[in-house]
C-alpha cells in the first residue's frame, strides 16, 4: 500500500462510551470498504482502518452514515499528512465549556437576552462583529473584578490539556485564536499551555467595561487570517495545520486548515467541516493524528 495514496478512517468512541469491533466492522462494510484490518489506538476506544485508493469525500460522508445514532466519531483523512505541527483552536464551548459573555452577562442582569444574541451569532444567523457589538454594550459597568471572579468558575474541556500537551511534546506549535476577549483568553491560554493566544479588545475606564469593543475586531476573517499567518511564519504546508471550533465565526479558519473539525458544533459548522466530533472529547483530535493512548501527555 503506497502511503501517499492511503487514507485512514479513525474510529473514536464518545464519552462513557466503548468501541466495538462489530460497530467498526458494520461502518465499513455499510460505507462499501469492509475487510480492512484495524489497528488499535487504545483498546476499547480509538481504532483506525487503513485504504489505498478510496475517494476521501465519499468515504467522508458515507462513514458518519453509516454511524448515525452510534455514540461513535470518524475522523477521515489522507494518511501521508495525519500528523499536525500546527494547532489553531477557538476558546469559548471548544477548549472551555463556557461561552464567556454569556457568563459575564450574569453581573449584568442580562444573561437571557445576551444568551439569545449568541446562539443567533454562532449558528452564523447575525452578523458576527454586530453581534459582538451588540452584546458587549449591554455589559457597560461589568468591573474587572467581576472578571477576575468569572475567570475563577471557568472549568477546561475534557481532553483539552491533553490536546495541547500531546502536540507540543511532539513539536507542534499552538494558537489559541477567539473572537473572545483577551482577558480571558490570556489566562485559558496559559492554564492550557498554549504557545500564544490571539482576540479582541474590550474597552475598560476605571476598571470598567465602557460597553465597547476596541479595533480591529476578530471575527470569522480574522480566525481565518490568523491561521494563514501562523501557517506562513512557521513554514509549514496546509495539510500540516489542524484547526478546531464550534461556531459559524470558525467556518473559514476551519476551511482554511488542513483538516478543519467542528467540535459539538452548530448544524451549519458540522456540516462544512472535513470532520466532526460530535460524542467524543477532545483526545479524539489525537487519535486522529495517530496517537496511541500511550502517547498521550497528561497535564
């Protein structure tokens, strides 16, 4: 089998959940490629299948069907390019559990009214930076101090230290890219141990939110625009880039990478990525990269 031709399917079993063969074995031969032999990641959870000559977007889209209603994600790509030296990931419900101006707008008395707004915004319904606009004026008088409290409560994805640890003790540089604020995604960034982190600016007055958004703002171009950056400066191909968000704001840079995975994501996002993960935690970006559970670097 010649590695520049092969692609690999890479099984991953969601939370709680175990991974059988029977489930791997039923996949493939419903997507028309059974008989490849499986090799184990770590045993009852993550197993890859190997193919020379298949057409990657029909593999991409047969395999998920033939999971549907199965606690299971697949993550198909070209095995030559499998490993990533670049990691660009978006923050808020991706590398943390939270949305954080939804959370922020708690001391405003506005959580339900800000929440609304961004559902509409992630789902890609609003326009991203008038959305940000929008809410950030609502949360005029939020104090610092009301932040410091927030970034207390703010609890990391599962599998998200181990993402970032795994990457970089293999040489992989990593980005923390928000359409968030950089009072938060300062502090995630170095409690996950990313390389650095990149977001927009709120204005602040006597150690309080003006209501505004300072310029440039980040939204959908700019996640986009960052990775092509990071890419270029480092020296690295396309294929060798790996991106990972949730919302409508993630589509281009998701686009844009070399593969590019919607993590429990909006419809509209899941279904323009190259892969989705829809069960499993974070680690499953691993497995995809090929990583064994032994490789894993718990942090």
């Amino acid at each position: 089998m010649s590695n520049v031709d092969a692609i690999v399917a890479t099984f991953v079993a969601g939370q709680g959940a175990a991974l059988d063969e029977a489930t791997v074995r039923r996949a493939l031969k419903e997507a028309g490629v059974g008989g490849a032999a499986l090799d184990w990641l770590a045993p009852g959870l993550a197993a890859d299948a190997v193919f020379d000559s298949v057409d990657l977007a029909g593999l991409r889209t047969h395999l998920p069907s033939a999971l549907s209603g199965e606690p299971v994600d697949v993550v198909v790509q070209a095995l030559a390019t499998r490993r990533k030296l670049l990691l660009v990931a978006d923050m808020d419900s991706t590398m943390i559990e939270q949305e954080c101006l939804d959370e922020l707008a708690d001391f405003a008395g506005m959580r339900a009214r800000i929440s609304k707004i961004t559902a509409r915004a992630m789902a890609g319904e609003l326009d991203f930076e008038a959305a940000l606009r929008e809410r950030v004026a609502l949360l005029a008088g939020v104090t610092l101090d009301e932040i410091e409290t927030l970034l207390t409560r703010l609890t990391l994805t599962a599998g998200a230290r181990a993402l970032v640890s795994t990457m970089r003790a293999h040489g992989a540089h990593t980005a923390l890219v928000s359409g968030g604020f950089t009072q938060f995604t300062q502090p995630v960034a170095e409690r996950l141990g990313f390389h650095e982190a990149r977001a927009n600016r709120l204005d602040i007055v006597d150690r309080a939110l003006t209501g505004d958004v300072l310029a440039p703002v980040q939204g959908r171009e700019g996640k986009r625009a960052a990775l092509v950056e990071l890419r270029a400066r480092l020296g690295l191909p396309r294929a060798a880039t790996l991106a990972v968000g949730d919302g409508a704001n993630d589509l281009d840079m998701l686009r844009e990478a070399g593969l590019g995975v919607a993590y429990h994501a909006k419809p509209k996002v899941a279904e323009a990525a190259h892969a989705r993960v829809d069960s499993a935690d974070l680690t499953a970006l691993l497995y995809a990269q090929g990583y064994r559970k032994a490789d894993i670097v718990e942090q």
